[in-house]
C-alpha cells in the first residue's frame, strides 16, 4: 500500500512511510538495521563536523552516491550510508579512504539530508562551511604564518571560513564565539554558547591556527604582530558581510604560544518591555515602584552574562520619555535607544567610568546609567548624584542583593549616606527555558510535592513569616499553590524531553530568576549598623522578598523550566 501511494505521489517511500502511516525514522532504522545487518545510526544534533575527513568530498558527490564519513573512532572511520551492501560492493569508499579501517552505519534517508545539511550547511546558504574546509589544504602548523598575505587575499578561502563561522552563530543564537588553537599538530577548536552551554561547532586544520587569528585581529583593527599580550577589540560586522551586527573580540595568549579569541554577539535591536522580562508580578510591583523614584541609587547585579545590562535597558525604555535626559556610560555599548544620550568607556583616550560619570553631572541629567561600578570612585560619585537629586542605575558583580549592600561598604562606601541613597538591589540569573515544543506534562507524587515544599520553605527558616508551626505553613503554601497553578485539583509539572528544535537537549532560550531587595527603613538601619549579610537577607525576607531559588520554583509551578535548572544557577 505505501509502494502504491509512493508511485502515485512521485515521492520515495519511506516519506509516505512517515506522513502517512506515522512510522517513527527509529523504527525504520531499526527495520533497516536488520535487513543489512548493520547498526542504525540516527541524526544527532550535536556531532562534530570531522573536517580531515570531509576535505576531500564535495557536497553534490555525496548526495549522489548516499554515503558520507561522520567520525574516527576505536573501530575506525564511522561511514553513514542508505544502502551499506552498495557502499561496500562498490569499494569507492575504501579508495578515499585507502588502508583504513571502516565501519559502516545504516541510517533513513530523511536523517541522511539532515547529516548532510549539518556538515555542509543548509541547501539555501550560499557558502557551505563543509566546502570551505575541503579547499583548505591540510599542511604542518607554521609558527611564524605570513600573516600579511590574509590581509592580501580579501577573497581567499579562510577570510570566508572567518565570515562563515560568525554568521552560522548569529543564526543559531550563539551568544559567545570560542576559538581554541591546539599545539603542536591538534586541531584549532571552534565553539558557540548557546543558551549558557557550549557547543562544539567545527575543527579547523593546525596550519590555519596563526592566520585565523590575524585575520580576527584585522577585523577588529588590532596590533597582529602583538601576541603575548591580551587585547581587546570590536568588529562592525556590516564591513565583511550583508549582516548588521556588533561583536566584542578578546584575544588572550595562552600555553603553547597560541592566541585564543573569544568573540560575543553583541544584542541589537529594542530592548525587551518591563512586562516581558518574566518578573513575578508581586515583585514586578515593587521594581516598578522602586523605579518610579525621583532620586537614589539602585543596583542590579549578578555574574556576567546574567542579562544585567538587558534588565537596566528594560527599565531605562521605560523610563525613557520626550521629558526625561538619560545618561548611559557603558563598555561596550551593547544596546542602542533612542532618546537616551550613550556613551562609549575609551581607558586608552583617558575616558573612565570616574572622568565619564563627571561629565554627566555637569550635563543636567534626570537619570545615569552606569555600565559598572566596579572601584570606589566610580560608586562614590554615583551616591554623591544620587543624594543630588538624580536618579541612578548600574550594575555590579555580585552573588545576591545582600551581598551587595556588603560588597559596596567594603569599598568604603560611607554606610549614612550610602544607607540614604538606597532604593533596591535586584539579583538574577538565566536558567534554561524548557522547549515549548516538546515539554513533557507529568503528575507529580505527594511526595515530590511535599519535598519541593519543604525546599521552597528552607529558604524562610532565618525569617518568622511562616510562625513555629511550619507544618501547617508548608500545607497552607500548597494550597496557594493549588489554586494558582494547578489544573483540576492537581498540579501538573513539566519536564524536558527533548526535539529537533532544541537539538534534543529539551531546552531552548532562557528566563530571568529575580529577587529584589527593597531599600526599607530596617533594612537602611542594618546598612547604618554594618549588619552582615545574613541580617540584610532575614529582614529583606521579612519584607517579603523572593530569594532566586524561590523565584525559579514558581517558574517551576508555572512550566516554564525544571528544579534541575533552577539548582544549577542558585548557590543554595
């Protein structure tokens, strides 16, 4: 029956095979495992373009003769193929590949095009990078490259690789670009962040390792003959390619006399609307209310690449009317608005945060925005133009909120002032979003209910707002929840699967876990006092703060990630 439909259809029948009669491609593979009596090989998303063994194969050979080598390993060259007994009988492959060992792997035809399109690139882009390494030779590694001839060679195929490599992760979301050169004859490592985890991308032959880096460099109109000491950079990227992004370039010497490069994609476009950044609508309240002060000081702070600067931009775009002068000293300038006046921190000009928050005190601002404070003097003029009448944001490198408020009397900030100068300190982090595609709803037991309790209300066990009975406090909690989140009487949780869309991971994109500490009269007491940091946490839970963790376990209640995610951001 699926032979006719095929014929009528003018289609191959395993296409009707899947459509049709929802035949899994597992469990074709696995009847096609058995009629040649070789392992089936599925897709997988995450496989390492083996670039040795592509070099010398051209994408449109190997869509004819359906067989492409996919790794090495202990049994040898890995050889994925449609028909295994014509890819042996033919003895082609054995020629590419002359006295090595071999080992073949079935696979379906839709799986095949998707390998395919993963080591050459997808059909409609015009430069594959599967391509682009089969024309780079492999050679010895050559410590002392002429890297003035990649300046020459504007067209050659390396300038392209380079291109290639930043436009495949623009389109995956990468948010980080990781170039690690290996010693002696090891291959230089291309990897991108994605959604906070790395990711293998490509190898790139050793020979390539000095030249790959010069090139970087010339992008960003930094010094090639430079090579032991760190520099920094930025590439305007519409200058090489028909794609209008920013990237920050930090190239670092490491063991071995070779340069590693790290490049981050810098966000563009408008920032995101307070209402979506995913705050708890109870603490929505308080940020907005905290906000919405004519003077003062606040921070948000968390580990770098937590979203900070995305956040302050949130705020700030709402903040941001035909009334209002803001000031924003930023290094780098990641995201651009308009009616906000921004400038770009230069330490080789002589233009510092310190000189650059000066100028804006002279500049009658409403609102500074500051990138960093990061040394006493920058923090001491933000509290002196927060207790003048302006209103500031920046941001710090910080675990919590409390640890905050100590970090910055260990600066030597004056605790009176600083205390006056207060409005609130928002921490967060990004877990991993689960993937709305393939999430999975699952019942959870009493017992797993009764410990995601317990653990939610571990967090209050410094504070009195749940009394002496915490029995009773923990069931009362339940019900809140019940009643929030629940469906039918019952809660329904989530946990990641995995698909083709998030790369069988389970997850794609992230959401920001928030706790804010508001500047309340006890907890300015405490800051007066030089309390430590577990009295400022006490009492800002007393005022009904959310800690990070207990944040993420409503995301939890909500489906929007898992406990697992949530446990790997939060210290506790």
């Amino acid at each position: 029956m699926a032979t006719r439909s095929a014929r009528r259809q003018n289609v191959d029948v395993e296409e009707i095979l899947i459509v049709e009669f929802q035949v899994t491609p597992a469990a074709l593979g696995a009847a096609l495992s058995k009629f040649f009596n070789v392992p089936y090989e599925p897709f997988l998303a995450d496989r390492l373009k083996p670039i040795d063994l592509l070099k010398n194969l051209k994408r449109d050979y190997v869509e004819q003769n359906h067989w492409l080598p996919v790794e090495e390993g202990a049994e040898g060259i890995i050889i994925l193929c449609l028909d295994p007994e014509q890819a042996k009988g033919s003895r082609i492959v054995q020629n590419v590949f002359p006295k090595r060992k071999l080992a073949y792997r079935v696979t379906t035809m839709r799986e095949f095009k998707q390998t395919v399109d993963q080591m050459f690139g997808a059909v409609s882009e015009e430069v594959h990078v599967g391509d682009l390494l089969s024309g780079m030779e492999e050679g010895e590694p050559d410590a002392e490259y002429a890297t003035e001839d990649v300046s020459a060679a504007a067209d050659n195929e390396l300038v392209k690789l380079v291109n290639k490599i930043i436009l495949d992760a623009y389109q995956q979301g990468a948010s980080d670009i990781h170039i690690e050169p290996g010693m002696g004859k090891d291959k230089v490592l291309v990897r991108f962040r994605r959604d906070g985890t790395l990711y293998k991308y490509i190898e790139v032959p050793p020979s390539y390792r000095n030249a790959m880096v010069a090139r970087i460099k010339i992008m960003c109109d930094l010094d090639i003959s430079e090579k032991r000491r760190p520099q920094d950079g930025k590439i305007k990227f519409k200058r090489f390619a028909p794609l209008d992004i920013e990237l920050r370039v930090a190239t670092i010497p490491s063991a071995g006399g070779v340069e590693d490069v790290v490049m981050r994609i810098l966000s563009a476009g408008e920032p995101i609307p307070l209402d979506k950044l995913g705050v708890l609508p109870a603490t929505l309240e308080k940020l907005k209310a905290c906000i919405a002060k004519p003077y003062g000081i606040f921070f948000v702070c968390g580990p770098t690449g937590s979203g900070k600067t995305t956040t302050l931009h949130s705020v700030l775009g709402s903040l941001n009317t035909p009334d209002t002068k803001i000031w924003t000293a930023e290094d780098p300038v990641e995201i651009t608005q308009k009616g906000l006046r921004q400038v770009q921190v230069n330490r080789k000009a002589g233009l510092d945060f310190p000189t650059v928050m000066r100028s804006f005190l002279r500049a009658d601002p409403d609102i500074i925005m500051v990138g960093e404070m990061r040394d006493h003097e920058t923090t001491a003029i933000g509290i002196e133009a927060s207790l003048t009448g302006h209103l500031v944001f920046a941001t710090l490198h910080t675990n919590s909120a409390p640890e905050s408020v100590v970090r910055l009397l260990d600066m030597g900030m004056d605790p009176f002032n600083f205390a006056d100068a207060l409005i609130g300190v928002l921490a967060q982090r990004l877990a991993k979003r689960l993937c709305l595609k393939c999430k999975e709803a699952y019942r959870p037991t009493v017992e797993e209910v009764e410990q995601f309790a317990a653990e939610y209300c571990a967090e209050l066990q410094a504070t009195s707002r749940f009394g002496s009975n915490s029995q009773a406090a923990m069931a009362a909690l339940q019900k809140q929840w019940l009643k929030d989140y629940g469906t039918d009487g019952h809660f329904v949780w989530h946990r990641a699967k995995g698909c083709d869309a998030c790369g069988n991971t389970g997850y794609k994109g992230r959401v920001g876990l928030f706790e804010l500490m508001v500047g309340s009269d006890e907890i300015k007491r405490l800051i007066q006092e030089r309390g430590r940091v577990a009295q400022l946490l006490a009492q800002s839970m007393e005022d009904g703060m959310h800690t990070l963790k207990q944040d993420g376990m409503e995301k939890v209640l909500q489906g929007i990630t898992d406990m697992k995610q949530v446990r790997t951001v939060c210290i506790k």
